[in-house]
C-alpha cells in the first residue's frame, strides 16, 4: 500500500527519535572478537550452502562425483560422502 511523502517523514522521525534514545544495555554490547567470529561463522554457512546449491545444479547437469571431488579438491567418494546425502536424498 503506498505512503504519502509525510507518512514515510513522519516514520523517519519515529525512527531517528527511537535511535537517538536509545541506552545500551550491559547486554547490548559484545567483544570485537565475538562479533567477527560471529561474521565468519555466518560468511562460512552461506559459503556451504553455495557450495551445496552448486554441487546439486551440477549434479543435475550430469557431472560425476569425481569432477566435482576434483574441482574441490578431494576425492570422488569423499565428496560423494560429504554432499551425496544433502544434493540425492533418498
């Protein structure tokens, strides 16, 4: 449903107020190191899922589990052990 001009101005103005009284809890805040960890675990996940959607749109084009352990740098049954399950369920 479309706004007007002020409705969405007027929510801008919610929001900055909302921002601007915002207080930190002591729970709000966590360590630098936490919070990159937490990146890279969440960077690592949507790298997997890559890694998955590919292997299945691969798989379905017709490529062995050898080519595709290749391309990843293991073996065929490694590869076929690791993804098989996740790409050709049963």
């Amino acid at each position: 449903m479309p706004r007007s001009i002020q409705e969405i101005l007027d929510h801008a103005d919610e929001l900055a107020k909302r921002f601007e009284d915002y207080e930190p809890s002591p729970g709000d805040e966590r360590p630098v190191e936490e919070y990159l960890l937490h990146r890279a675990a969440l960077a690592r996940a949507r790298s997997e899922q890559q890694v998955i959607d590919a292997i299945v749109a691969a798989r379905a084009a017709g490529t062995s589990w050898q080519k595709i352990g290749t391309i990843l740098g293991t073996s065929a049954q490694a590869a076929q052990q690791r993804y098989g399950p996740v790409v050709e369920p049963a």
